[in-house]
C-alpha cells in the first residue's frame, strides 16, 4: 500500500510540470489505474469471501447460492476492472497522444 501512495503522489507531482502533454497524460493514467487497481483488488477479496462463505456453507443450499453468486459478482467486478484499465490507457493515449 505504501508503494502505491508513493507512485501516486510521484504522478500527482507531474501535473505542474510544463514540459508537455505527456506529464499531464502520465498523471491521469497514474490516477485512473490506481483507482482501478483498488477496484482490482476489493473485486479479489469478494471472490475470496465467496469461497471462504461456499467452504462454510455446510451444505445449505441458501448459503450455497449466495456464496456462488458472491463468486460471480467478484470474477463480474474483475473482468470489468481489466476492461476499465485497458479503455483508459487506450483512451488517454489517443485522445492526449494526438498532439505529439
């Protein structure tokens, strides 16, 4: 966690250079994936809740469904992540990368 604050507040620092685009598109993308990579890992920790409740489940198949479903929401969540995080960088690149 530590790291990631620290490559965060290094991409924030980019924003007031006037170098070019560049330092500004690199902050954005910084933002934007570690948002999405929190996002990454809270969808991780749900599809472990998921198998940590199906492994408890005792059989029951109310809880059983429940913890499948928690399951799918989490690999959901996930797929949306890796899709978010390539949409972006595609995004920013081309659209901040046009002037160069």
């Amino acid at each position: 966690m530590k790291d990631i604050l620290t490559r965060l507040a290094a991409t924030i620092n980019t924003v007031g250079d006037n170098n070019s685009e560049s330092g500004f598109e690199a902050s954005l993308t910084g933002i934007l994936n570690a948002i999405i990579g929190v996002l990454g890992i809270v969808a991780v920790v749900v599809i472990i809740i998921g198998g940590v409740s199906y492994m408890t489940s005792a059989g029951d198949a109310g809880k059983v469904k429940k913890a499948k479903d928690t399951i799918l929401y989490g690999v959901i969540g996930l797929v949306i992540c890796a899709l978010a995080f390539a949409i972006v960088n595609f995004v920013i690149g081309s659209i901040l990368g046009q002037g160069q």
